[in-house]
C-alpha cells in the first residue's frame, strides 16, 4: 500500500511543476496574460501589394516578351520570388 502512496505523491509533485512550468500558481491563482503583440509597420503593408504587384507584372510581362533579351526563365524565376516574398510578409501581418 506504501508503494501505490508513493506513486501518487510522485504524480501529485509532478502535476505540481508542470501547473509551475505552464504559468499556474499555487491555490488556483493564475499568471497575468502575457502582453500583446504590438500591429505590424505601416511599411509591410506597402512591401505585400509592392512585392506581390511587381512579382505578377513580371511574369505577365514575360510572357508578352517585352523585357530586354524576350522571354526568360529568369525573368520567371524572378516574378515568383516576389510573388513568395508577398504571401509570406502577408502572413506575418498583424
């Protein structure tokens, strides 16, 4: 019987130190939530549609083979470096 209280003392301090790891204080009190993040930049906004502008009128232009030395792989590789360089700003955005 000493073994199965053992145990549950053991689970009992475990169950202690991850409330104590997790931000639970003693007697059911709990931590202040954590502050908010702070809104992204005026300036994200600009690099989102720039980037995500730029990236689309690259390739399209591509393809109309306006751009010095005609149609380009480059070119394409280009347009869609900005077109990921947008969508991952934009999902940083707050």
């Amino acid at each position: 019987m000493s073994e199965r209280r053992a145990k549950i003392e053991r689970r009992r301090e475990l169950k202690k130190k991850r409330e104590a790891n997790r931000g639970v204080v003693a007697k059911g009190r709990v931590q202040a939530p954590l502050a908010r993040k702070r809104p992204s930049p005026r300036w994200m906004l600009y690099l989102i549609f720039a980037s995500l502008g730029i990236g689309f009128l690259t390739i399209f232009i591509n393809y109309l083979g306006v751009l010095p030395g005609g149609a380009s792989n480059w070119y394409l590789l280009v347009g869609i470096v900005l077109l990921a360089v947008g969508f991952y700003t934009a999902t940083k955005y707050r």
